[in-house]
C-alpha cells in the first residue's frame, strides 16, 4: 500500500491538536478561592515561599483582596522580609482599614523591629475596632513580651 | 566535621589543566570566578539594612553614642559595651553572661561584630530584626533590666541627646523606636576588618606562615570545618548540634520543636577575630582555641540531634596547631581599641 506522507503529517498534525485541545478542557485552573485556600494550608504548614507564589496568584486576578494581602505580609514576615511584610499589610489596610488581622500582624511585626510606639499605634487601632477582641489581645500581649525584651 | 571537598580556588588555575573544549572553558571560567574564595572578605563589606531603618552617618553616630551609655540600664550602671567590649571583639571574657540579677546565664554573651549580616540573631536565632535584637537586653529583667518607657522620658529628661536625633531623625523627640533604630544602625558597621588571610587570599604569600596555610588546607578539607564554617564571616548562620555537654538549654528546639536535629542546636558563630573571644562555644566551656579544636577530634556523644555534618577528624598535635594557626589569621589587624563616641564630660 502506497502512503500519502503528505496525509501521514496532516492526520498527525490533527491528532495532537485534538489532544491538545482536549486536556486544555479537562485540565482547568483553580479558582481563585482554591488557590486562597491552598495559600492557607501552606501557611499552616509554614511553608511561606510556596505560600507566597499562591497569594501572589490570587492577587492578580483579585488585587482589592485584604485577606490576601494580610496573608502574604504574614508570609513575608515570617520569612523575615520586613520590608515587603510592611507594604503588603498596608496594601490590605488601605483596602479594609479596619482588617483586624492586618492590625494585629502589623503591629507584631512593629514589635519584631523594634517599633514599640507604632505597635501601640496599631493596638489603638484594634481597640477602636473591636474593643477587647482576640487580635487585640494577642497584640496586647506581643507588646508586653517586647518591652519585656522578650521577642 | 564531615569531609567536604572543595574547589582548590586558593590555588587559580588548578583546574586549567583540565583541557580544552567547551568543557574545560567553562570548567576554567568557574575557577577564575572562584578564585576570589568563598572565604575572602569583599572589599567593601555593607551589612544590610531595612528601608525602614537605612544606615545613615547621623544614626550611627547616635548609635554610638548610645552603645556606650550606661543610662541604658535601669541602674545606670551597664552599657551595651559593658558586655559587648570592643576590646574583646564585641563581648566580654566571662563564660557565661551576666546581668543586672548578677546571674550567670545559660549561655556566653555572643560578640555583635558582623551581627548585622546575620538573619536570625541570638545563639537560637529567635529574633530576625536587628532592630528587635538590641532592645532585647536592655528590656530583659535578667540583662539591663530597664523599662524601656521610663529610659524615653530619662533621655528626653536629659536633652544629651535632642542634636543627635534631629540630625537623625528630624526631630528631637526620643522614641523606643528610635533609640531601636539608631543601636541597629551603629551595630551595622561593625564589620570585620581585613585580616592576615584576606592579605594571603589577594596575593601576599608572606601575609601567614606555613603552618597556616597548611590549616586552612585542613580546614576545608580533612578537618571539615567548612562545611558550617563558610562563607567570608565564616559561618552558614546554620544551627548545629556539635555534641557539647547537654543540659536545661535546648538551643534552636525552642523555635523548632517538630526539628529533632534543632535540640541542643546553637548558632555556628563567625570566626572573624575569634581570637579575640575566648572563651568558646555557645557555653563558654572551651577556654582557647586549641579546647575547641580538640573538642572536634574527641568522639561525642550519640544522640539524634547530632548534627550529621559532624565527624570526628583523626588529626595529629601538628595538624592541630595548624588549625590554630589558620584562626588566628582570622583576626583582623586594625585597631580593637575603638574609642566610644560619648562627649566628653562638660567643664563645669
């Protein structure tokens, strides 16, 4: 039998198209809200970096999340990041002024570098916000271990 | 100490040999980018600082000025430099630390030179900012034990200080953060100087002895101290159970209870100007540097935290006083006499 090579490649060419298209329609990407939870378990774990890939996701598609922005300061504190710990809970408090716990994590982190004054800022904030809530009471307590020097 | 081998980047162009092709000049490439070693100090060293704190000379001048000032401490009687003397590479010759209590502590005073390149501070590394770190002792009712609110309105009393943090900060108003900001920036500058190794490692053979040469072959290789001791500051800022005698104190374990290789785990500390720091280990309990050499060759004692990159180095007394040689090329020839930065008392 003589083969047509022009028809060989052709019918090929179809084939992994098809292929293609068809794990495009059964591989989908998770939702934002699975990512967000996916972020959240990573956090658990303490695994930050990964965490942090996840939340950075999130973010793009849903740039006005606070919950994610509170999250990947966390993430970036507890990297040690400071720096990028500071503008991301900003980002969320800007959003959500009365995110209680951006408020909280913000004013730990306050703590950790030596921002007694700024700490108690955000402990004003929470007070305010949510009288004497389980975030104010745990900032309330970093505060008291900092000055304590016990960070 | 666990073997390791390393690339023999003491000695460029040991590897051109090798031949030619693609192969071999990338194989070249690496040894001439790796000829600088990755022990040799750069000529520049800049610790880093926070974009909340940037170093700045009006800072650490204030930072200086409050290093040595013994209003630190609730009794007015300890300065940050009472513990962390410069004459004794930034800590003090007691084996174990001592505080406002009077209380010998579980662990030795670490020295704070070159502590601004570390990124978790203490000897369990349970503090990531600089600027949390030196608040820490003055705070802490065992150290200088002050209240840090009443050392604002004691300074802000005092007005020794309104020039500095307007030229500082802007203002004269003394703030707990401010005072943080100004110990961590001063903290940051200092940074090991330039050593008789780093003299060899650019080029003057005279700069060691043989001896010393033949440690630091020792030291990245048979010894295995390299393995935690890397870097240009000599160390990986990696916790390690070296297998020193086990008591209450169970170092990094306390941040990482679920690590079992975290028990009895402390910080490997810089071997910049080590000779200036006896006594040794996170304990104090080797009093020179031959202890500590000797306490590597010893066989230690069989737990799961032992670090695994520890071995016991069979090493002859030659071999050992080569080791000993090589750390004293560590320490650097500038003057440790610093000069505190207090003004001098008014005349009256």
């Amino acid at each position: 039998m003589k083969i047509n090579l022009t028809a060989l490649l052709a019918a090929s060419a179809l084939l992994v198209a098809v292929s293609s298209a068809s794990a495009m329609m059964t591989t989908s990407d998770p939702s934002p809200s699975d990512t967000m939870k996916q972020a959240e378990t990573l956090v658990k774990n303490e695994k930050y970096g990964d965490a942090s890939e996840k939340l950075t996701m999130v973010l793009k598609s849903d740039p006005q999340n606070a919950d994610a922005w509170n999250l990947l300061g966390f993430s970036s504190r507890m990297m040690g990041n400071f720096d990028d710990a500071e503008k991301q809970y900003t980002n969320a408090l800007k959003i959500e002024p009365n995110h209680k716990g951006a408020l909280n994590y913000m004013g730990q982190m306050y703590v950790q570098t030596g921002r007694l004054e700024d700490a108690r800022g955000m402990l004003q904030r929470l007070k305010s916000t949510c009288g004497d809530c389980k975030e104010f009471t745990q900032l309330d307590t970093a505060i008291r271990e900092g000055k304590a020097g016990n960070y | 100490m666990k073997s390791i081998s390393t690339v023999s980047w003491a000695k460029p162009g040991t590897l051109r040999f090798l031949g030619a092709g693609l192969l071999g000049f990338a194989l070249m490439f690496a040894a001439d980018v790796a000829s600088a070693g990755p022990h040799q100090r750069p000529d520049h060293p800049a610790a880093p600082a926070f974009a909340f704190n940037p170093t700045t000379p009006a800072k650490t001048k204030l930072g200086c000025r409050l290093f040595f000032d013994h209003r630190l401490a609730k009794a007015n009687d300890t300065s940050c430099a009472s513990c962390h003397d410069p004459a004794h590479g930034w800590t003090d010759t007691r084996r174990k630390s001592r505080g406002a209590l009077d209380v010998a502590e579980a662990r030795r005073t670490q020295t704070v030179l070159g502590a601004g390149f570390v990124p978790k501070l203490g000897w369990s590394g349970g503090i990531d900012a600089l600027e949390g770190f030196v608040l820490a002792p003055i705070a802490r009712a065992h150290e200088m034990a002050q209240d840090l609110d009443a050392l604002v309105v004691e300074l802000s009393s005092s007005g020794d200080y309104s020039r500095g943090l307007e030229a500082a900060f802007g203002s004269s108003e003394v703030t707990v953060g401010r005072i943080s900001q100004a110990l961590a920036a001063f903290v940051r500058t200092l940074v090991p100087g330039v050593a008789p190794f780093d003299r060899w490692q650019a080029g003057d053979q005279n700069a060691v002895s043989d001896s010393a040469k033949e440690g630091f072959d020792l030291f990245t290789g048979k010894a295995g101290c390299a393995a935690c001791h890397t870097g240009w500051r000599f160390t990986g800022d990696a916790f390690h159970d070296i297998g020193l005698e086990a008591g209450s104190d169970i170092g990094r374990a306390v941040h990482e209870p679920n690590n079992p290789l975290a028990r009895y785990a402390f910080k490997t500390p810089t071997l910049r100007d080590v000779a200036l720091r006896p006594p040794y280990m996170h304990d104090g309990s080797k009093s020179d540097l031959m202890d500590v050499v000797d306490h590597y060759v010893q066989p230690k004692p069989a737990r799961e935290s032992l670090s695994p990159l520890l071995s016991s180095p069979v090493l002859s007394d030659r071999e050992k006083l080569n080791l000993v040689d090589f750390l004293l090329t560590l320490t650097s020839v500038t003057d440790h006499t610093f000069k505190n930065c207090l003004p001098e008392r008014k005349q009256k």
